[in-house]
C-alpha cells in the first residue's frame, strides 16, 4: 500500500487514541494538502451550534468531500491536525475518527485551543492526503 502505518517498537503504542505515530508514504505520488475544515454547510451556514458531535460529523463530511474533489478518499488521508477548543471534546473526536478511519489510523496532532475563526466553532481538522 501507498500509505503505511508504522509502530516503532521504542515508542508509546498510540493505537488506542486512534493514530499512528509514524506513516510512511513511499512516493511518487501527488501531496493534498486539505485546509482546515469546519463545521459549515455547503451553503456556509453552521452546523451543530453548541454541538459537537454534529459539528464532528460536519467536519468529516467535508474532508471527505475535499479528498474526493483532488481524486482521492478519506483512505489517501496520511496526517491529520486536530483543534479542539475543548479538549473533553477527545472523547467525541475519538468516536468519529473510529467509523471514519475504521482499521487505520494517520499520523495525527491534537490541541486545544483558545479560539477557531468564528466563536461558535469547537473542532478544526487540518489533513495532509497522498494520491
């Protein structure tokens, strides 16, 4: 396979927070690099206003259809950046990330922080795809 998850025996096992620590990416390929998706519409407007899991939803919804507008899928997603603005929020990502990436797992950061472009915002993910 083109995208290959990697555990290097010195170091923690991340597989039960759903992410490798190292992928391996032998090219030549084509690197997609996706902005970060948000919780809106197609149309711009919110979805999920104070929740989550909706907004979660949303998010992937659109990093789906972003690797599908390059010619890819959710499978070509090799690295994801993850902003909560609430890091209890891990547990919500968690479940998402398990149907979504179901048996594997990018290479992935997280972090909490302050604030995202609009106040209503909880999540952002930022995703790196090879094709």
């Amino acid at each position: 396979m083109l995208i290959k998850s990697i555990q290097p025996a010195n170091l923690w096992d991340s597989s039960p927070y759903l992410f490798s620590q190292v992928v391996r990416v032998d090219l030549p390929r084509s690197l997609v690099f996706i902005s970060g998706q948000v919780a809106l519409a197609p149309d711009g407007s919110l979805v999920g206003a104070g929740d989550v899991d909706a907004q979660l939803k949303q998010v992937f919804s659109n990093l789906r259809a972003a690797v599908e507008g390059a010619g890819g899928t959710l499978d070509n997603i090799a690295s994801l950046t993850v902003y909560l603005k609430e890091v209890a929020h891990h547990h919500n990502y968690l479940k998402v990330l398990a149907v979504e990436f179901a048996g594997r797992r990018p290479a992935e950061t997280l972090v909490q922080v302050a604030a995202l472009g609009l106040p209503e915002l909880l999540v952002e993910i930022q995703a790196v795809a090879v094709l």
